[in-house]
C-alpha cells in the first residue's frame, strides 16, 4: 500500500505530488530531500527512516518516489514505480524534467488512474490510452458508444488488448527479440568464477483482430528452483536435466501468458496486447555459453615499467561476428605513459583520466583471435604501493547468440479470419560493464 507518490528532480525540486492517505503530509517531501537528493553517500534505493520508508528509483536525473508507512511488499513498490515509467515513456516518448513539466496534467492523471487509496490499479498502457489522450476530447455522440468500449477493455478477460474488430491492420507481422545480457567474472588462470545471464523476450505484435499465438522453446528446458509466475514465484517444475538442457533458475511471464500451457509442455499461449510489451524475463546459472574469452598476461618490471599481452578469442561460429567490442585494460595511478607495441586488430589508446587502456575493435568473427601488446611506464614514488589491479572489463554485441542456449522453437498465429502473418525473431548477445577478468 503507498501512502504518496512524488517525482522530483535532480536538484531535489518537486514535480509531481500525490497524497493518496492522510498519514502523510506534503513535508514528507522534505524529508527525502534532505536524506536522500543532497546526500551523495546513499546508495540504496530503499531507504527506511523510523516507521517511514521511501522507495526511489532513478531515471534521466529524476527521482520517481513513493513512500509508505505499512509493511509493503517491495518488490510490488518498485515495480509499480518502474511500470509508472514504462508508461511515461510511451506517452511522452522519453521521461526527463522537460517531459514532465509539458505534461504534467496528462500525468496527474495517470498517476490517479493506476492507483486507488494506495493500492495500483490497471496500468496496461493500451487500456490507458484509450481514455486518458493528449488528443481532442471525443465528441458528445461518439462518448456513450467510446466508454462502454473502454469499459468492456478495462474489465473484460482480455483487458491488454482492445477488441477484435478495433485492431486492423494491412500487414501483419509479429517481431520477437530475444536479448541477454550476460555478466561473467574469470580468474587470472581461466577459470569461471560466477557466470550468470539477465534475459528477456520483447515482442512487437502488428496483429489483426484477437488472434491467439504460441510460443514454442526450447525441447530440454528446466526451469530451476521453481520461480515461475506473472507476479511472483510457485513451486519448481521439473528436475535439474542433463549437461545439454537450457536451465532457468527463474521466469516471469506477462499476464497475457496462460501458465497451465507452459507446465504442460513449455509451450506459451496467449493473446497479445497490441504493440510493443516483455513477454518473459528469465535468469540462467548454469550451462552458460561464454561468447569471449580474454587471456591477459601482466608483468609488473620492477618499479618503472608494466607490460601487457591481452588475447581475445572469440568462442562462437564464423558465421556470426561481436561488434562494439570494447575492453578497458586498466593501469596503475602512477602511469605516465603507454606505449602500444603490437596491435592485431582495432584502435587503441591510453585514457589518463581513468588510469585504462580502451582497446576498441568495430568488428570481431567468430573464431579469430587478436591480440594487444602494450608497455606501461611509471613514474617512481618514494612510497611504494601496492597495485589493487582492477578486472579487465569487456562489453560487446554479438546477434543470433544466445549464451544461455534459448532458442525459439516456432511462433504461430491463429485468428478466426485465417489470415497469413509474418514473424521475424532475432537475438542478441550484449555485456554491459558485467564482462570481467582479473589478471
């Protein structure tokens, strides 16, 4: 239950203020300025202060807010905090101050449309736009039929979609993309030390009518310690499968998805909401395919000198290639200098204000090899220190991989009028600063 909801900017200004219980009053507000917004050392985004606890989640310098006095469930907090922005940028097409400011009658009516007395209500964006619009009022002889049309949505058994006959189009399509992003820490020997991949299958549904679609996955697939659900976990599925399956430690699913099907035989049903919406998210442990490998030597020469030898080898088929591949090698405080002895592919050079290495290569095939070789130069301290030595980072791309090994199996569409649709579905690798080495 959330007692008030505030937005505020980076300089701790507010923007946007709702009250939704008297147990508040608006210099709660100040509160969290003081503790939070002019406090550079918090870090956490729940913050408990006596009985009163403010959970905040930053987006584009601002602070989206809200604050309850009751045991709530956090994870329903922050979820509606990050569905509140996910509607936001639908609506304004990007969520900053200057958005918010333009819009802000649009969004204190949001802000009263997706909570009631505290608890959220429907926050589908598709029901949303059809009756809180930035367009012309509809006119006085088209409301009556307009709102039992919204009604019908917001309370029928399909409240994500509008009905059949609302949604046409010339050409229909369905886009799945599936993205992970894979976090990975190695030791100086090779060795795996944590590997896990953040995944989820986003899909972009141009469908005529009410059709019904399934989703099929990969034939092994185990889903682990049982955390499966639209809103929450429930009991685990099957057992842990052989070295071959796709494990999942967890998935969640859009509430579009009927689960009956997908305990039965994997397969996902459902009726799509019309657009673009995350119809799984999932998290993998095990059996994780590591698209790079990076085999650093480093070689402290006495007090004066650091030599580099970084390897890249890239683990998938020639087929495929890694883009925007970047690696940050980094140096010690008192480097002067680097020298670049022997570069194989790619640009790079010596960032004194970061104390790295950035080694960038536009473009890596599967199965090449490339390889840095630089020489470090220091300057001598009186004191010597010892070098904490950093992990080299890496970040990259790399599309139709999948370091987790799901795969979608078939996509089908069915709808009464028996029309053809077109699917597409495309994956994509990427690390973002979670690709780590230590050397």
């Amino acid at each position: 239950m959330i007692s008030a909801f505030f937005i505020f900017n980076q300089k701790g200004e507010v923007l946007i203020s709702r009250l939704y219980r008297t147990d508040f009053k608006r210099s709660i507000a100040d509160v969290f300025r003081i503790q939070v917004v002019s406090n550079p050392d918090v870090r956490s985004p729940l913050i408990t202060l006596g009985s009163t606890s403010f959970f905040h989640v930053r987006v584009n310098n601002l602070y989206v807010v809200a604050v309850t006095k009751t045991n709530a469930n956090a994870a329903l907090v922050f979820e509606f905090c990050y569905r509140f922005i996910n509607i936001c940028k639908s609506y304004f097409g990007k969520m900053d101050e200057e958005s918010i400011k333009n819009n802000f009658v649009v969004v204190y009516e949001l802000v009263d449309e997706i909570n009631d007395f505290g608890y959220p209500q429907n926050s589908e964006i598709d029901t949303l736009k059809t009756y809180i619009t930035t367009e012309s009022v509809v006119s006085a002889t088209q409301a009556p039929e307009v709102s039992s049309r919204i009604t019908a949505q917001a309370t029928g058994a399909t409240s994500w979609r509008r009905s059949g006959d609302d949604v046409k189009y010339k050409k229909n399509e369905a886009f799945v993309d599936v993205v992970e992003v894979v976090n990975w820490m190695g030791s100086a020997k090779g060795t795996t030390l944590r590997a896990d991949v953040d995944g989820h299958i986003q899909m972009r549904a141009y469908l005529s009518g009410t059709p019904e679609c399934k989703f099929g996955l990969n034939d092994k697939l185990v889903i682990d310690r049982g955390a499966v659900g639209t809103s929450g976990p429930s009991s685990g599925l099957a057992d842990r499968g052989g070295g071959d399956a796709v494990e999942l430690d967890d998935c969640q699913f859009h509430q579009c998805v009927r689960l009956n099907d997908f305990d039965a035989d994997r397969s996902i049903s459902f009726i799509p909401p019309d657009g673009e919406f995350e119809l799984m998210r999932y998290r993998a442990t095990s059996n994780i395919k590591l698209p790079l490998k990076v085999i650093p030597t480093v070689t402290e020469i006495g007090t004066t000198k650091v030599s580099y030898d970084i390897t890249l080898k890239t683990t998938f088929s020639p087929k495929l290639s890694a883009t925007n591949v970047v690696v940050r090698i980094p140096t010690p405080l008192n480097t002067t200098d680097v020298d670049v002895g022997i570069l194989g592919t790619g640009k790079a050079k010596y960032v004194p204000a970061e104390n790295v290495i950035v080694w960038k290569i536009a473009r890596l095939q599967g199965g090449q090899e490339c390889s840095l070789s630089a020489m470090a130069q220091l300057t001598s301290t009186t004191t010597r220190q010892v070098w904490a030595r950093p992990p080299i980072d890496v970040d990259f791309q790399v599309l139709m991989f999948t370091a987790s090994g799901l795969i979608v199996r078939f996509l089908k569409v069915f709808e009464k009028s028996n029309y053809h649709s077109i699917k597409w579905v495309r994956y994509l690798t990427k690390a973002n600063g979670g690709y780590q080495v230590r050397f």
